[in-house]
C-alpha cells in the first residue's frame, strides 16, 4: 500500500510540475509585459497557453474546454484559442488496455464477453471507449479510465488557480473563485464511474416516458469504479443532419430540449456537458431521424430544489416585470452584495438566456443574429456595465446551468431549428413548485441508491 501512494505522489508530482512549467511560462510572460509597460499580445499569449494544454491532454485540457464555455470566465481571446483544443486524446494500446482490464474485472476477464474490440471507439481526455459484445450477444460500450487519473486530476487542479489568476491579474471584474470550487467537485465526481452509472440509472428513471430519448442500460457485474460498461446505442453524429429538412431538425432540436429541461424543471438535475459528442441520433421504424440517444452521464449536476425555483423565479420575473421576484432569483443562486446597477447588469445576460423562452412565437435560437455574433454584444455590455460598476462573484451552482444552456443554444443553432421555445418552456414548468421538485428529486435519488452532488 506504501508502494502504491508513493507511485501515486510521484505521479502527481511530475504531472504538478509539468503543468506549473506550461501554464506558469505563458502567465510570467504576460506578466513581465505589464510589469515593464510593453503592450500585452493576449492573442498572442492565447495562442501558447492552447499550445501547451493541449500537449498536456487529459483533465486540465477538460478544464480548459470547460471554462471556454463559460461566458467572461476567461477573456475572449483566451475562450476563442481553447475552443479549439480537440477532445481527443492519445488512445492506450492493447497491451496496456489488458492490464488496466485485468485489473478492473480480475483475471480471465476476456472470458466474460464473446468479443471485446482491441481498437477504441472513442478517446477522450480522462478515458476511452472499446465496443465489446457480451456473452448472450448485446452489444456493449466499455468505457475505460486511463491509469493515474486521480493523481493527474489533482494534479492539474492545483494549477486551476493558474488560469483563472490570468484573469483576475489583468481583468478583475469577473471573481472566479466560486467557478474553480465547482469545477473541482464536479472533475473529482466524475472520475467516479460508479456515480456515473447512478446518474445513467437515475436518467433511465426521469425519461422513461419520453421516447425520442434514449437511455443506455448499465451493465453491473462488468463494471467498477474505473470501468462503465453500458448499452452500445446505434446512432450517427448530430451534425449529419443539419441539411434535413425543417420538420427532421425540429424532431431533434424538440427532444433535446425535452432531455436537458423536462429533468431540470422536475427533478433539479441538469446535464452539465451538451457537447456534441455525447449524443447521437438514432432513426425511427422508416429510416428518419426518431430522436437521441443520450451517451455519457459523467458530468451531472443535482441542484438544491430552491435552485431551480430561481430559475422559475427570474424567468417569471422577466416577463411580468416583477423587479422583486427578479432580486430574489438572484438571491436564491446565491449572488451578493446586489444593487440596481447590479442586477440591471444581470439582466442583460439574463435576457438573452431567456430571450428565446419569452418569445411566444416559432422562431429560431438566434433570431436573425449570425451564429458567430450570438451572446457576443451581450457579453461585452455585461463586461463594460461590470468594469464601471465594480466586480461581481459568479455563484458556483450558477456554472453548470449557464453552461448547459449556451451548449444548447449551440445545439439549436447547429441544427437552425424553428421552435417556439416559450411554449416548450411553459410545458416543462407546468404546475411548478418548490415542494414538488424536492419530492420528486427525493424519489428519485432513492430509487438508484445516489447521493445529491457534493459541495466541494
């Protein structure tokens, strides 16, 4: 055991002083800029601080995509060069998968399938995918995490400050402590793969009737803390089908709407991670597009029931004009310190989220606004409105949610569908309340023996 943490120390320990030395280079640079009066090239500095992450891979590149999503967490030249990190990462050949097998389900594992793929299906930053066939024939997803994930993990968010330093040294009107804290907990969570299966149980339970989704079935007896095997799902890309025709398109963009919103709305979880590669589409008995298929539950945030209530709360508020109920929205997501010049700031972000939602008409996400320009005069108002007003603290719980609702908003604008949004939103929060939310979430949480997300 001795042995074990001291090769987990120095795992650690050399992957610290990596990223340290990557990330550390790129902020001394900017630094020695402002400290001797030469003009700071932040495209420039963009551009080495995507060249050294995405050398690195694995949990800091996830960390770096992630905080590209998030509006105002990084400056936007920074947010424009790590969005184009590729999520790819180099895949472990079949030596090594055999011994990280070996070690998950024992030996003799390859016994307990009639075929297991020595070539991945998919390669990501904390694990990859192998498709395999089980003994009575199902075909099977084997999504395996990589060696030494939770030193790496740790590793790299120690040197999370690191990044978000570059923004408080240069641009201090965003506080992002409160960012950082949640990003951890939710990278810390998923690395668990028995969570993980929780929360596809848990998704299996709350769309049960929604048949344009589909849930893969967890397999158990082939699965650990650092093994998911699942339901291998049928589907091709998304974006296959962004020249369908109208009605197609609006099938799709419908039933993301309802896998992201209706277990939000009724249950206080959201999935934290709309990206493209983790759904596909599945076709129907006539060969059309019938719905998706939801692929990964690593990244699932469980809200306080009050939470969600806030999220009714503002929109409620925005659209009576209800200044009161809008504060305290605010309020329940945890912002402080609020004032007019504050919240009217808040609302500028605020509107454009839920612009589409108070729009009682078919319409698209973006309304005539080229997709490249969407959300972005709204950022830059909130910005100069923040750097005149003073500095705002970004709730924590806030992250995932405002995350969840641009990946959307990318999906809908991909698939340039024509919904009206308002009524797909009135639906969802049908008979809403509090009380409701925190029953159903009680139920629920029971059913698949899971935890609500942790603190910290």
């Amino acid at each position: 055991m001795a042995d074990l943490e001291k090769n987990r120390f120095s795992a650690r320990a050399k992957r610290y002083a990596r990223v340290s030395h990557k990330v550390g280079g790129v902020a001394a640079r900017m630094a020695g800029a402002r400290l001797f009066g030469m003009p700071l090239d932040r495209a420039a500095n963009a551009v080495a601080l995507t060249a050294a992450l995405g050398g690195l891979k694995g949990p800091m590149m996830k960390v770096a995509q992630l905080l590209a999503t998030i509006p105002d967490a990084l400056p936007p030249e920074y947010a424009n060069e790590l969005m184009k990190l590729q999520s790819n990462a180099p895949p472990m050949g079949w030596a090594f998968v055999k011994r990280r097998m070996n070690a998950e389900l024992g030996a003799g594992w390859q016994d307990k399938f009639k075929s297991f793929e020595h070539q991945p299906a998919a390669a990501a930053s904390l694990g990859q995918v192998h498709r395999a066939t089980a003994a009575d024939g199902s075909q099977l997803a084997c999504k395996l995490q990589y060696s030494d994930m939770q030193s790496a993990v740790e590793a790299d968010l120690s040197q999370l400050g690191m990044l978000f330093s570059i923004r408080k040294r240069f641009d201090p009107v965003i506080d992002t402590s409160e960012i950082a804290v949640e990003i951890a907990a939710r990278l810390r969570e998923e690395l668990d793969y028995e969570r993980e299966a929780k929360h596809a149980r848990l998704y299996q339970h709350m769309l049960k009737d929604e048949p344009a989704i589909r849930v893969p079935k967890v397999w158990p007896a082939l699965s650990t803390g650092r093994l998911l095997t699942m339901d291998w799902l049928e589907g091709h890309k998304l974006l296959d089908h962004k020249d369908d025709p109208l009605k197609q398109r609006n099938t799709l963009a419908h039933a993301m709407f309802t896998a992201w919103w209706q277990p939000f709305s009724r249950f206080g979880v959201i999935h934290g991670d709309p990206h493209l590669g983790n759904y596909t589409v599945f076709d129907d008995a006539k060969g059309k597009p019938g719905g998706i298929n939801l692929l990964d539950y690593g990244c699932i945030r469980i809200f306080p029931p009050s939470f969600v209530g806030g999220v009714v709360d503002l929109y409620r508020g925005l659209q009576e004009g209800d200044d009161d109920r809008v504060v305290h929205a605010y309020e329940t997501w945890g912002f402080k310190r609020l004032n007019r010049d504050l919240i009217d700031t808040l609302n500028i972000w605020a509107r454009f989220i839920y612009g589409p939602m108070l729009d009682d008409r078919v319409r698209t996400i973006a309304d005539g606004v080229k997709p490249s320009e969407y959300g972005r005069k709204e950022a830059f108002r909130v910005h100069q409105a923040l750097k005149a007003k003073g500095p705002v603290t970004v709730p924590r719980e806030f992250v995932f949610m405002d995350r969840a609702a641009i990946g959307l908003g990318a999906v809908f604008l991909h698939l340039a569908a024509e919904l009206n949004f308002h009524r797909l939103f009135n639906e969802a929060i049908e008979n809403f309340s509090v009380d409701q939310v925190a029953a159903r979430q009680t139920a629920a949480l029971a059913a698949v023996d899971l935890q609500p997300s942790t603190a910290d």
